[in-house]
C-alpha cells in the first residue's frame, strides 16, 4: 500500500477517536444527544430539585434534566394542575435526600422520555442509597413501569405494597 494512503487512514482513525473521546465529555461521560447504552453510569451533582421524581444533574460539561426511573409522585409542578396531595412532601423529601449532593445516574434501555429528560436510577455517591427505591419505601412515591425499563419494576411493586399496607407517607395521607 502507497504510504500517502496509509498516512491519510491514521489521521481519519485518529479524529476519529478524538471526537468520540470529546463528545462523551473526555471522562466517558457523554455530552450530549442520547447517552449511552442500558447500565452506563454518569456522574454528577444536584444543582436543583424540580419535584419528587426529577432533578436537575450538573454533568461535566452540561446541565441535564432527570426523571427517575420506576416511580412517580404527585405532581407539584404541571402547569394547569392543582398541586396534588403530598406533593409538596415528595419534592421535600427529594430534596432533603439529593439536594447539592454527588450522584450516579445508572441508564436503562430507553435513555430518554418523550419530553427529552435523561431517564435514571438515581444513587447517592457517598453512601450508595438507591434514592428511587427510598421513595417508595417511605411512601413519597408510587411505581411507574414502563417499558423497556423494567429492571426494578418487581423490587419497587413490593416496596409500594409494604407503605401502601403500613400507611406511610401518601398513602396514608392521601384519599
């Protein structure tokens, strides 16, 4: 093989890689569009509660939107509805667990939901509390399957089972 066509091969091999190595944020992360595939793991700090199933993640590079995955709450902040029962607590609750801190966001199948959040488990960095499965345990939140992300789905039912049965949090709150 001539040497110009061989040189050319290893400089397009090399941009290459290092456009994939700066669109996932040079640490593996990735920057921006659809992030990786099921069970990838992205790091970041809260920097804002929106409710009690989504935050706002400070990435390396950007500021991502994330709903939990697996469970939902009263809404609090959907425009043209009344703020619903316990609400106001879930979103406490959220916040008192994540504000300010370090997590790991752990992707399913489906990285995205139809209104462009990055769909999570959400951890706790320091000490590891799978933070979905605390808000169902403490009665803040109900589940929510929807496939393909499905992973917990069984884990979060008998958890919602138990507060549902002992009266915690919405459930013995709320009608």
């Amino acid at each position: 093989m001539p040497r110009r066509p061989v040189v050319l091969l290893v400089v397009a091999a090399l941009a290459a890689l290092a456009y994939a190595w700066t669109a996932r944020g040079g640490d593996g992360a990735p920057a921006g569009g659809p992030p990786g595939a099921a069970g990838d793991v992205l790091r970041g700090r809260v920097v804002r509660v929106t409710d009690g199933d989504t935050i706002r993640v400070a990435l390396s590079n950007r500021s991502e939107r994330v709903r939990y995955i697996g469970i939902d709450t009263p809404e609090e902040v959907r425009p043209d509805t009344p703020v619903q029962c316990y609400a106001r607590r879930a979103a406490a609750e959220n916040a008192r667990l994540v504000a300010g801190r370090q997590v790991r966001l752990v992707l399913d199948a489906d990285a995205r939901d139809r209104f462009g959040r990055l769909l999570a488990y959400v951890y706790r960095a320091d000490d590891g509390l799978f933070v979905n499965e605390a808000l169902v345990r403490g009665g803040f939140a109900r589940t929510l399957t929807i496939a393909p992300n499905v992973r917990f789905a069984g884990r979060f039912a008998a958890l919602a089972r138990q507060a549902r049965r002992a009266g915690r949090g919405l459930w013995g709150a709320c009608a």
